[in-house]
C-alpha cells in the first residue's frame, strides 16, 4: 500500500493542484460528458437499456471501468524496464509492480466512483439501489486485470513492441464494449463474442447501474463470464530471486554462501530474433527436438564460488567487465542465477548504484520511508532511525526537496546513510563511494567498521587498492567473469595490478639485454662519496645485485615487459648503509640503478614509500618532478626524503616506465615493496606521519 499511495503521490506531484487533480479530473470529465452528450447532442437510449438514468450518467459509469482496464494494461508492458531504481539496485520483489499499477488505477476508480455519487446526490438524480452491486464487479475484474497484468509486464522485458501493440488493443477493445453504443446494435447472434472482450465488464457495470439487471439485455448472466482460471498471464511471473531459500552451511558462522554460480546472457541481434527464438523454443518442446538458436551467449560468470562470514569484510576486486557487479546483484536477489546455488542468511542491505531504489521526484524524507519500506522496515522502525539517517546524511533542508535536483555526493550520502543504520545483516556496496569526498568516506568507514563488531557481513566493490587493504579482511579477484584467486588483501591486489596493466614479466631478458648499449654512458663520475665507497662499479655493473642486497624484500610483486630493468639499489641513514632501522626524522638517501634493454622514448622513474597494510605514505616520479627528458640510456636515480613517520614497518616501491602514442602508462619495470626499512620511534604521536606540531598554552 506504501507503493501505491507514493505511486499516486509521484502522479500530482510538481502541480499546482497536486492530489486535488485525483478528484477534479474525474469531476471535469463528468461536466464535459454533460454538456456535450446530455445538452448538445441530447442523446437518449430505449429505457430498456438505460433505465431512468441520464446517458452521461451511463456512459462515465462504463468509462470508470474502461479507464481502470485501459490504465492497467497500458502501463503493464513497461512496468519492469521502466524502474530499474526498483529492479536492478534493491532488493525487490517484481511481483509487486504489477500490483502496484492495479492498485494506482483502483483508486483512480474509486475516487471516479465518488464523484459520480457526489454528482448524482448534488443534482437529484435518482440512485439505483442495484449500485451496491458494483463492488462484486470489481471483485471480478480485479484479478483479471491483475492477471493480464503480470503477464504482460513480464512479456514487456522481452518484447519492446509490445507497448504500442497493447495501447492500440486496450483501445480498440473498450470501443467495441458497448459503452458508446446500446447492446441492441448487435446482431442478437454475434452477442456472444462480447464474452471474449475482458473490457466487457464497463458494459455490465453501466447496466448493472442504471438498471440494476432487470433490463432485457439478451441473457447476460454472470455465469456466462468466462473461466478466469483459464486467462493467460494469472499464474503471475516468476520470482526474482529463486534458489534463496536454500539451507545455509552447516556452519553457522556464514552469512553467504555461493557455490558454482555461472550467470549467462542472451545477446540477441534484432528485436526479431527474440521472437524466432521463443517460437523456436516452444516448436522443439512440442516436437522434443533441439531448438535452433537465434542469439549468441554472453558468461558474464563462470562457476564463481565465495563464502563470507558473519562480522567479515570481503572486497570484489578486478577490471571493468569482470563480472563483480553482476554477482552482487546475484546475491542481493535483483538477478537470477543461470546455474549455481545462493543462500543468504538475514536481512540484505545492498547499494548498488547511485541513489538505489530512490525515486527522482519525491523528496529525500519520502525516500527514506520509501527505501526502508523496500527493505521491509515498519514505519515505526524507521522513524526511530529517522534522527540517526539524517544526522549522517548531513544535508540539511535539502531533505524536503526533490532528489532529483540533488548533487551525485548528497545522492549517494542519503543512500548510503538508509543502508547503513538500519543494522543490516549483510551490506553491499558497489564502487557507491567513490563519489563522497574525504570526510564523507571516513564517516562511511566508521560506520561500517562499528557494523562489522555487531557481526555485519559487509561485501565490498571498490577500485581503491588502499581501501581493501585497509578495511578488508580478505579479497576476491575477478577477471573475466571467473575467480582467480582469493586470499589476503596485498597479493590479491598485487595480482590485481598485474592483471590491470596487462603486462607479464619476460621470459628471458638475457637475449636484449646483448642488445642494450654499453652500461654507464658518461654517468660513472660524480657519484656521491658514499655511493662510491660502498661500490665504485654501482653504476657501471651489468649483472642484476638487486636481490642479493640487505633489506631486499623477497616477497616483492613485480611485473613489467622488462625494456627497461631495475637492477640494483642502495640505502643510506645516518650514516649507515643498508640499516636494520632506521630513527624517524632522519635523512634517508636512496639510489636505483637502471638499464634500458630496448629505446624507450622519456622514461619515468617512481619511487612509493607504503605502510605494511598497503597505505601510501607518500609518492613521487621524474615526470612530477619536472625531470622528463633527463632519464636518458642506463644511469642511476637518486631519491632522498626525511622520513617523519611513525614506529613500524615501510616498504619502498620503485618503478620505470613510459608513455604510449595514446598516452597510457606501460609499465616497464615495477618492483612492488621491494625494499623494506624499519622505522623507530623518537617522540609519541598518532598516525602514521609526525607533522611536528608545536603546542603551547597562551
């Protein structure tokens, strides 16, 4: 009911007479109806056919019916493809949509109902007592039209045309009702094909007012309607998220489980070879044949398999098209499996897009109730949340306004605060935060950090790599709509990376590496003491000592179609080389060596310095640094930063690469936490960098 009253809402809304229109069409209608039928033209009908009542009166008690039928099945083929806030992004039972438009229009019935009353009492006209019958034809035509609904709603999905197909039949069978026409124009012998009009009821309707039954109509009875049982379409369409129902593990501890879930799509060329497809079908069920396929098959998941446990943040990472989105939807109940087994335990909080499940036209507030409601909330439920929804939202006034005038990021902060504070027992998030800015995001990461401790399951897609490792307990890796790998948050997106450059490491370096120019083109002098007492040759030697040195990290990630190679480094601090640990605030110099094995047209050369949860402390390159064309065949780069950081351990990245004709970055050389330096306290503080903040009493 909550649906159908925003329905009819979302109808009037932005007009001046908002839901007052609900009453004056329909009163408008019956003034034009009486003086034009009832003043100009005069009309009148035999007694037999009308009664005592006026032929406007008859003819907007039939149209009440024909409109309530004609608003119904013309809605019907879009109601699905045309919410897709209701369909793809919350978890929404589809069923419902159809009667949400029959119950939309059966208030527009009654209040036309009303008015005809009103009118009649207004004016003296005499109320047949036989109106009271009314109600039993609705009780009739209700499941009818509800039936004819559903399937045609459901037929809509596949068949676009069939929108313009049903507007042109709805029509022409209300005017072949007798509504505008008395039943005796037609030929006594052809009455009976009135019984296959599903608008026939206004007929009956207009005669069961004004003359209550008793007029002599041919022998109409109610036992002549037909069997509804037998219409198309009453069965209803399938539900939305079969197999959810399945018994969970045996452990307890689960909140999802997937196992062997493969979603495949139908692409069709032509809206034709939709049609050629279902005939086909239905010929080789007949026939027990093998049906001639008129699509191609599109996986958009192969045999993906995942668990998550109660209190467990688990990030979805991989390119676009992996096949992340798709199986979230899968999960939340919004798409149906193709093959595979879901089974979800409590109450799914899922946002998916932006602004999911919200409608444009009504207001922030009514979008709260409006979502809540969809994830079953009582509307005293939410209004005992309603302080905390809008306290996190933080968008002011802008709450009783439109959502559709409404930025991406105060979208996205009203849908996210829905989700998150009604204590869900899984939550999923799908890329939706990427829009908020920095002090949006770490409210949104604290509130789901305080979910977690109540035991949430929280499925997270992202495309920050410093978010996973930071607020995931474990991450998936998507690729091609299969699951390569899961594990640890690093060696996921270690692998990730990997995957998102497309490059692999050489096979064999050695044959371009015979090709390369001699190592040191006028780079051996002026290096620094240090460097020089350590190794006269650092920056001459060929042979690869990168690995062989201290601090090296032999869990580094590295990949890179080798052009150019990062062969050796050195490490200074406080005047010591390669140091265990290293004090904060002091000087750190640090030196790369390079060869190139192929030209490689402006280099660039980075260097990372992250956190052992994969933080980024601080990054830099010889293209930021405004030395673009100084790399320049082999040589040696030198790097030195005060390391302000707190107590723990750092990992130093290098990388060498360059641009495409298309400006893309391709990765050449990249020894991700190759280099790992231990930092030692001086003075206590919180965080990860030491600013150095000076505090004073004045």
């Amino acid at each position: 009911m909550d649906l159908v009253r925003r329905d009819v809402a979302g109808r009037y809304r932005g007009a001046m007479g908002g839901k007052l229109w609900a009453f004056l069409t329909p009163l408008l209608m019956l003034a034009v109806y009486s003086f034009v039928f009832g003043y100009i033209f005069q009309a009148r009908w035999t007694a037999a056919e009308t009664g005592n009542v006026s032929f406007p009166i008859v003819l907007f008690v039939g149209l009440i019916f024909a409109n309530f039928f004609t608003e119904c099945l013309n809605r019907a083929p879009g109601l699905v493809v045309s919410n897709p806030n209701y369909v793809k992004k919350v978890v929404f039972p589809l069923e419902v949509l159809p009667w949400v438009a029959v119950g939309t229009s059966l208030f527009h019935a009654c209040v036309g109902v009303s008015v005809l009353l009103l009118a009649m009492v207004v004016t003296g006209t005499h109320v047949p007592a036989t109106a009271l019958l009314l109600p039993l034809v609705f009780v009739l035509f209700v499941p009818l039209v509800a039936g004819l609904t559903w399937f045609l709603a459901a037929m809509g999905v596949y068949f676009r045309d069939l929108l313009q197909f049903v507007t042109v039949l709805s029509t022409a069978l209300v005017f072949l009702a007798p509504i505008f026409y008395p039943r005796t124009m037609l030929p006594e012998a052809y009455r009976w094909v009135l019984l296959l009009n599903p608008s026939a009821s206004s007929w009956r309707a207009r005669t069961t007012w004004s003359c209550g039954g008793a007029c002599r109509t041919g022998g109409w009875c109610w036992r002549t309607w037909p069997d509804r049982s037998s219409l198309p379409g009453l069965a209803g369409c399938p539900s939305s998220s079969p197999g959810r129902g399945l018994p969970m593990s045996s452990d307890a501890d689960l909140s999802i489980r997937a196992a062997g879930v493969s979603k495949c799509y139908a692409i069709y060329d032509r809206p034709a070879d939709r049609l050629k497809q279902m005939v086909s079908s239905g010929l080789a069920r007949l026939t027990r044949g093998t049906p001639r396929r008129h699509y191609s098959e599109f996986w958009a998941l192969r045999d993906v398999s995942l668990e998550v446990r109660k209190g467990e943040c688990v990030a979805l990472i991989g390119r676009n098209g992996s096949g992340k989105s798709t199986l979230l939807q899968i999960i939340t109940g919004t798409l149906t499996p193709t093959s595979g087994e879901i089974a979800v335990d409590g109450r799914v909080a899922a946002l998916l897009e932006l602004g999911s499940g919200f409608n444009p036209e009504f207001t922030g507030l009514e979008n709260v109730y409006l979502n809540a409601s969809l994830l079953g909330m009582r509307r005293e439920e939410v209004e005992a949340k309603l302080d905390d929804i809008l306290a996190f939202a933080d968008i002011g006034e802008f709450v009783h306004q439109p959502v559709k005038t409404y930025s991406s990021g105060m979208v996205v902060r009203l849908a996210f605060a829905v989700q998150a504070q009604i204590d869900p027992d899984v939550l999923i998030v799908d890329e939706a935060l990427a829009v908020g800015d920095a002090r949006f995001q770490a409210k949104c990461f604290a509130r789901l950090k305080a979910l977690r401790e109540c035991g949430t399951s929280i499925l997270l897609v992202t495309h920050s790599t410093e978010q996973v490792v930071t607020h995931c307990d474990r991450a998936v890796l998507l690729d091609r709509g299969h699951k390569l790998d899961e594990g640890e948050p690093r060696p996921i997106v270690n692998r990730y990376l990997d995957l998102l450059y497309g490059r692999k490491p050489a096979a064999a370096a050695g044959g371009a590496a015979e090709a390369a120019p001699a190592a040191g083109t006028g780079r051996e002098a002026g290096l620094p003491e240090q460097l020089q007492a350590l190794d006269p040759e650092f920056a001459t030697r060929a042979d690869p000592l990168f690995a062989t040195r201290p601090l090296y990290n032999p869990y580094e990630h590295r990949w890179g179609d080798r052009r150019a190679e990062i062969t050796d480094f050195a490490v200074f601090a406080a005047g010591e080389t390669y140091p265990q640990q290293v004090r904060a605030r002091t000087r750190v110099d640090c030196y790369v060596r390079y060869r190139l094995h192929a030209p490689v047209v402006r280099p660039i050369f980075g260097i990372t310095l992250k956190t052992k949860e994969g933080l980024t402390v601080y990054g830099t390159n010889s293209e930021m640094a405004g030395l673009g064309d100084a790399l320049g065949g082999d040589g040696v780069i030198a790097c030195s930063f005060d390391i302000n950081c707190a107590p723990g351990d750092y990992f130093l990245s290098f990388g060498i690469a360059s641009r495409d004709a298309n400006g893309e970055v391709v990765p050449h050389d990249r020894r991700y936490d190759s280099v790992h330096l231990c930092v030692e306290p001086v003075d206590t503080f919180l965080g990860i960098t030491d600013l150095r903040a000076e505090l004073q009493v004045i």
